[in-house]
C-alpha cells in the first residue's frame, strides 16, 4: 500500500502550517498501527529553497514528475509568492489530484492559488477571508465558510492561523487516526488540555 505524501515546496514557505501534519504523519505518533508516511518536498525545479523562516529546503523530485497514482495527498502550504501569483503550476497540479480521486489539502496563500485556478467555485472551502479569494476566476463566494478548516469531498482548505486543524482534517480523511484518537489529539494539541495526552497515551498502549 502506497504511503506516500507530497508537500510542495517554494520561496517563503510559511513553516507553520503543515507542520502539525508533517511531524505526525512522518514518525507515526499515536497511530495505534504504528503506520507512518514517507514525505516527498515537491518542488517546481530542483533548486533549493529558503523558507519564510530562511530555512534551506531541498526538494526531493520535480513537479513535472510527480503523479496522483503514486500519492495519497498532496498538500499545498502557504507562502508570500502566492500573493504575487506564482505557484501556479501546483494548482495544475491539485486539479489533476482531485480529478483521480487523490486528495489535496491547501491553506493559507495556497487557497488563493486555487481560487485563481477556479478550483473552489463548486465546493465548501474557507481561506483567511473571502476577501483575499476575490478574483475573476474565482465564483464561490456562497460556499465559502467562516471556518477555520474546511473538508468538502477530497479538498481540504484552511486559514493559515490553523495549523492545528488542517492537520486534524488531514489525519482524518486520510484515516491515519481514527475518531477517537483524533478527539484526543485535538483536546491536546487545539484546546491544551492534558486530558488528550492521557488519551493518548492509553490508545498507544492498547493498540
């Protein structure tokens, strides 16, 4: 079985937002199968990156080479130069996922990719603001939800102050928890109560 995930990468990727996700879809925390998923940094040429941070990250193969039968997720973080328009061969990218039936999840900047491409209009989704989606592309402003992450089928969206929940709905659609330890990892690491580490921790010894 295919375990693998793709993030893209580009220049002031924003460290935060997939995070939560990487870190525990990578080592396999709390998963009661011990099932742990290999992640490849996409990037639209082989030259490196410097992160918003200044991080220097490499990517393991090209856009150009990458194909939704071989993933179980492409995920889009944020970054400034999708403000200026860029990335956009990613959006490309997400269309021909969600057209195989692959997943994507986007959040922050990368949002507003999608909306440019057009991907939004016949979806539930949510961004930092509808505001930030306005485009003329863009004519799905009716399903846009004051939420701070959004699942509508095989499209995750976030707003990029909720690292936390895009992780949460990725762990769920991929089923990498089930319901039960995603509600304690939520309490623990959404809500900061130490209630969901002892939850936790019980699931890992029984499982």
């Amino acid at each position: 079985m295919n375990r693998t995930v793709h993030v893209a990468i580009y220049n002031t990727w924003a460290d935060w937002e997939a995070g939560f996700a990487l870190a525990h879809l990578g080592s396999g925390d709390w998963s009661s199968s011990s099932v742990s998923y290999e992640i490849r940094l996409v990037g639209e040429s082989a030259e490196p990156i410097r992160t918003k941070a200044g991080i220097l990250m490499t990517p393991d193969m090209v856009l150009a080479d990458l194909q939704p039968q071989d993933s179980e997720m492409l995920i889009l973080p944020g970054a400034d130069t999708w403000l200026a328009g860029e990335n956009m061969a990613f959006v490309e990218a997400a269309q021909a996922f969600l057209g195989a039936g692959v997943p994507v999840a986007a959040i922050c900047g990368a949002t507003i990719g999608l909306a440019r491409g057009g991907l939004l209009n016949d979806v539930d989704h949510t961004s930092n603001a509808v505001q930030t989606l306005e485009c003329p592309a863009y004519t799905g402003a009716a399903r846009h939800k004051h939420d701070l992450a959004v699942t509508d089928g095989n499209l995750i969206t976030a707003s990029g102050i909720a690292p936390v929940e895009f992780a949460r709905e990725i762990f769920t659609l991929l089923g990498f928890y089930d319901k039960t330890t995603v509600a304690h990892w939520y309490a623990l690491y959404g809500e900061h109560n130490p209630a969901g580490f002892f939850g936790l921790m019980q699931g890992a010894n029984n499982g």
